[in-house]
C-alpha cells in the first residue's frame, strides 16, 4: 500500500474579494493583439480612488476658504443683516458730515464773538490830553496849542477822536428809538451792587462796571438763552457770553469762576458765574457787565437797575 501524501490546507482570506487579483488589458479590436495592461486588485482601487476624492475635497476647501468664493457664500447668509448695518454706516457718516459742518460753523461764530468781545477803538498816544482842573474847552485849546504845527496824520487822529465822541451819543440815540423791543421788565440784574464806572465807548469802555460788597456774589443771567462762550482771555480774565432772543447778547467779565460751559441752556436770574478780580484789565472785585443789540454795544443801565 502507498502512503497517500499529507497536503496541508490554505488558509482562506477573512475577506476573499479584497486579495483577488484581477488583470485589466487593452486589446485591439482588429487584431485581438493585447497592448496594454495592468493587474489589479480591490483594495488597489479603492485606496486610489479615495486618494483622488480626498484630493479633489481638500483642493476645492482651499479654493473656496482663500478666494473671494468664501465672502460670497458667507455674505449669502446675512444678507438681511448687512443691508441694514450699511444702512446704518450710511447713517453715520451723513451725521458725521453735519456734525462737522455744525463744528465750523460754530468755530466761525466764536470767532467773530470773540474779536466781537475784545474789539477796542486804538487811539495814537501823542495827542495831549487836557489839563486837569481847566475846563474842557481850555484843555482842548491847550492840547491844540500845545502842537505848533499839526500834520496830516495828527489831524486824523484828533477827526477820529471827535468822531469816536459823535459815535456813543449816535448808538444811543439809534438804540434809545428802537426802545420798545427792549423791554425793561424782562431783565434780571446780574447784580446788585454799586455802579463804578458807567457805559462809555468815547473811551472804549463798552459796559457797566459793579462793586458788590459780599465776596463771591453769585453773577445771574438778565434773561433767558444759551451760552455762547464760556473761556478765559489775559485781558478779561473768566468771561460768560449768552445769546438771548432779538439779537441780544449780554457778557460777564472779570468773574473768579465760571458755572456753565457753552452751549449750555439758562434762564433768566440763574447763576453763571461768580463774581471776581481775574484778567489784567481788572483792578479789584467787580462785574464788568456788557450788553450788546444788534452787533452795537448799548448802554445796561437804560434797561437795568442795579
């Protein structure tokens, strides 16, 4: 008897499919010739095409996330909500644009309020002044005398002095005829005090002077309005200026503190400032209270009793 032989068994792959192999060929139509070809497998194919999606999805990811493809697709999502934060941006800047305008116009005005405010009349200092004790007619003779012969720029001067005298009596007797729309009932003094020394623009001094006894007095506005300036100058020290109703202005100088900034709202009799000695043109504790119609300074103490 012949031994049979011992064949030992193959293990079958968990999953067969995967292991077969497979050939691909590329034959001729005509002449059935093979050209070309290639051994496949399952496993080969599906890491291959796996390789190619991933590829293709990580490319199309890199596209959309640098290119202007991702503002796009993610602007589509808010477009409800960007319209309306343009709407506002546009909003904003219109505002921005008035506020700017609003700010050079107000510039401007304070400008012209503050040359308005510290607009003094020059005079040449080489005009003699009359002789204290002596009439005035005697000191005009003598200061003309005192010139043995006047040249024309002397001449101008003295034109100019006695046309600044003519000015103060002209303004009063404009304003004084315009008296009704000023009414003297509707102001409140700013103080009570002492008047020393009263309206004369024939030497610019275009307000009223007060001396009130207490110290730090409370200065009250005459009338309702708006500060338009709240600053202080080397010459006037603290100054308030208020703008009232008919192109009316009234201004407070020579103040130790000032109680409201500009633009700030006021009522007649309310405090704005307190009374003081600030500024170099100040010589003690007193108001230096000015009013002004219509672009022309006017004499308070027709309108006020102080």
């Amino acid at each position: 008897m012949s031994a049979t032989p011992n064949h030992k068994k193959k293990k079958k792959p968990l999953i067969p499919w995967i292991s077969a192999h497979h050939k691909l060929v590329v034959v001729n139509e005509q002449t059935y010739v093979e050209e070309k070809s290639w051994r496949l497998s399952p496993l080969n194919v599906a890491l291959v095409s796996s390789s190619i999606t991933l590829g293709i999805i990580l490319l199309t990811v890199l596209v959309i996330r640098f290119s202007p493809l991702n503002y796009l697709m993610s602007s589509g999502n808010n477009n409800i909500a960007d319209s309306g934060v343009r709407k506002e941006l546009k909003q904003l800047l219109l505002q921005m644009d008035s506020l700017k305008m609003d700010m050079e116009n107000n510039q401007a005005q304070t400008e012209s309020i503050k040359q308005l405010a510290n607009a003094e009349f020059e005079y040449e200092k080489d005009v003699e002044k009359p002789k204290s004790g002596g009439s005035t007619e005697t000191g005009q003779k003598a200061s003309v005398q005192g010139v043995p012969e006047q040249s024309d720029a002397t001449k101008s001067v003295v034109e100019s002095a006695e046309m600044e005298r003519e000015l103060g009596s002209l303004i009063q007797s404009v304003f004084l005829e315009d008296e009704d729309r000023l009414d003297k009932e509707s102001f409140v003094p700013p103080v009570k005090g002492v008047v020393s020394d009263s309206f004369a623009p024939s030497r610019a001094h275009y307000g009223t002077d007060l001396v009130v006894a207490p110290k730090g007095s409370v200065v009250q506005a005459v009338r309702a309005g708006t500060v338009i300036m709240s600053s202080w100058s080397a010459d006037t020290g603290h100054m308030i200026g208020v703008q009232h109703s008919n192109n009316l202005i009234s201004w407070y100088k020579h103040n130790s503190a000032r109680l409201k900034k500009t633009g700030d709202r006021v009522k007649a009799g309310e405090a704005v400032a307190i009374i003081g000695n600030s500024g170099e043109m100040s010589s003690g504790p007193h108001l230096h209270f000015e009013l002004w119609y219509n672009g022309q300074p006017i004499d308070a103490q027709n309108y006020i009793e102080f």
